[in-house]
C-alpha cells in the first residue's frame, strides 16, 4: 500500500450549490472527500491527509496533514459557510505543495486531489500556464489528480486540465478523471477510479484507464459494477450471463439435432425415387425388347411361307414342262 501525505483541493464557489449531483454538488464533493480519507487511511496507518478550499476570498488551508476523520469534517463544515467566488487553481496548487513540503515524515510521497466543479477563468484556462505549472511539480516528484464534475467538464477536443496531467504525470502516477451528472454517487466513481486504485490494492492498468486522463467509472468493470463495492450483485450479473450463455448453446445443439434428424429421410426418398425411376426406366427397356423380338419372329414366319410358296411354284412349273414334253412325243 503507498505511503503518502495528501493535500484535498476542494471547490466552495458559488457553482457549488447547483443541485445535478445528489444533493448537490458540494454535498456530492463532501462525501467524496471523506470517502478518500478513509481509503486512504485504511490503505497505511502512516499516511496524512489535508483540506484546503480554493475559491471564496482565496485559497485557505483547513487541516493540515491529519489522520483524524473529525478534523476533515469540521474543516467541511466550515467551508460550507464560506461559499462564493471562483477557483484559483494555480494559487491552490502552490499552497499545497508548500504545506506538502513541511511534511513531518519526509518518506511519504506527495499528492494533491482536486476537485473542479466550476468553469476554469484566469489563469487556470491558460494552457501554457499550466503545464508550466505540471512541470514544476513534476520536478518536485509531487503527483496530482483532478476530479472534475459539473460546470468543471470541458468542452471540445482541447482540454486545459488534460495537458496538465499528461506534463504532471510520471510513470502514471496521476490521473484525471471526469464524472458527469447521474444517478451514480460522485465517492463511488471516483472509488472505482485508477485514483484511489493502488490505496485498494487494484492495479491500475487494470481498471482499463487510458493512462493519466483516462476516466473511471463503473463502465470499466464487468457489467459495469465493481465487484469489491458490491461483490453480490457481480455475482449475480455473471451466473445470470453464464445461464443466458448455456440455454442459447442448448437451443443451438436442439436446433442441429432437428436439422440432422431431418436430414437423412428426405435422402433416403430421394434415393427411394431413384430406385423407382431406375426399375421403371428397365421395365420399359425390356418391354421394348420384348417387342422387338416378337417382331423379329413374325419376320421369320413370313419369310418360310414365301419360300415355300416359291419352292412349290417351281415344283409345279417343273411338273407342267413335264407334261408338255410327253404330250409333244
């Protein structure tokens, strides 16, 4: 499990109150922190985690580096009443890092979450800005991860906050992760994102995450549920597939063994038929044969009498020269 000092950036602008996530946005925000705060207290006894707010009058630490739940929410509790404004990002950033530095255990690794649920204006729009900003803290080895929800999503194929996490990241060690308004609970996407991933003993990569912008969410998991938040319904949702699998492969094996069944006696009539054909077809050669020899006999018969015929007229002709010879002597 990581060892880590954690500084929150949360957003307490006046965006905040907007009620698309349930029950609102900072409702929805303030149970995600303390989701991440348990994780990440539950991952390593050893690590600390801070709050700090970015919007209002500007940037303001809360708790620093602290490893009790009461601290984190009274800090909650007070900046709900310190809502309005915009966020200033880059400010917030540099102040976490410097309460990062002044860490008391210099062994944990460094990391900064923020949450940007409010359209970016100054400085945080600027791109060049910002990756300055990425490179900065990459060179002081500190990782950040960006949660955005609500009016924080950006529009269009360029994206501010998606060049700043590839610059931040090294060897994927930060991630950007976009959660938009739904039914689902913000805490529960971002548990089922690569962020709170290595505190849960999950690899990353296997959450099918596209590198450091790549988005979590149920959707890359089997049936789109994690199984660790809810290991009965996966269950389920899997024997129910395996049934669904089995009775189609049934289905099909009955439906091959019709057509095999089926098969065989349309050949043996056609076969029947042949045999059929074939009698008929010698029936008739030998009828024909039949005929011809009865018409060749008949031949026969004609031919005797007239030769008979003929050697009784020369008889008769050779008796009748006779007879005009001894009439003549």
């Amino acid at each position: 499990m990581p060892l880590e000092a954690t500084m929150m950036i949360i957003d307490n602008s006046e965006y905040m109150r907007n009620g698309d996530y349930v029950p609102s946005r900072f409702d929805a925000q303030t149970d995600a922190v303390n989701t991440i705060f348990q994780t990440k207290i539950d991952s390593n006894p050893e690590n600390t985690v801070g709050l700090m707010t970015m919007a209002y009058k500007g940037p303001e630490v809360l708790v620093t580096h602290s490893k009790e739940l009461g601290q984190v929410i009274k800090g909650l509790h007070a900046a709900s009443l310190k809502m309005g404004g915009y966020i200033d990002i880059p400010t917030a950033i540099n102040i976490a890092q410097l309460a990062l530095k002044h860490r008391e255990n210099k062994n944990l690794r460094q990391r900064i979450i923020v949450f940007v649920g409010s359209p970016l204006q100054g400085a945080a729009a600027d791109e060049r800005e910002m990756v300055k900003l990425a490179k900065k803290l990459k060179k002081n080895n500190v990782a950040v991860d960006v949660v955005v929800f609500g009016d924080g999503i950006e529009d269009g194929e360029s994206s501010v906050l998606k060049a700043f996490i590839d610059n931040v990241s090294s060897a994927d060690n930060s991630h950007l992760v976009s959660v938009p308004p739904g039914p689902h609970l913000l805490s529960d996407m971002i548990v089922s994102s690569p962020i709170l991933a290595e505190d849960r003993g999950i690899q990353p990569g296997a959450l099918g995450a596209a590198g450091p912008s790549g988005t979590g969410g149920g959707a890359d998991f089997e049936f789109g549920v994690d199984p660790s938040l809810d290991p009965e319904l996966a269950m389920a949702l899997r024997m129910s597939m395996e049934e669904e699998q089995a009775r189609l492969a049934a289905e099909e094996q009955a439906h091959q063994a019709a057509a095999n069944a089926s098969a065989p006696p349309t050949a043996q009539a056609d076969d029947a038929a042949d045999e059929d054909d074939e009698d008929a077809m010698l029936q008739r050669a030998l009828a024909m044969s039949e005929e011809r020899d009865e018409g060749m006999e008949d031949d026969g018969d004609e031919d005797v009498d007239e030769e008979e015929a003929i050697a009784r007229a020369i008889e008769m002709s050779m008796k009748q020269n006779q007879e005009d010879q001894k009439r003549k002597q």
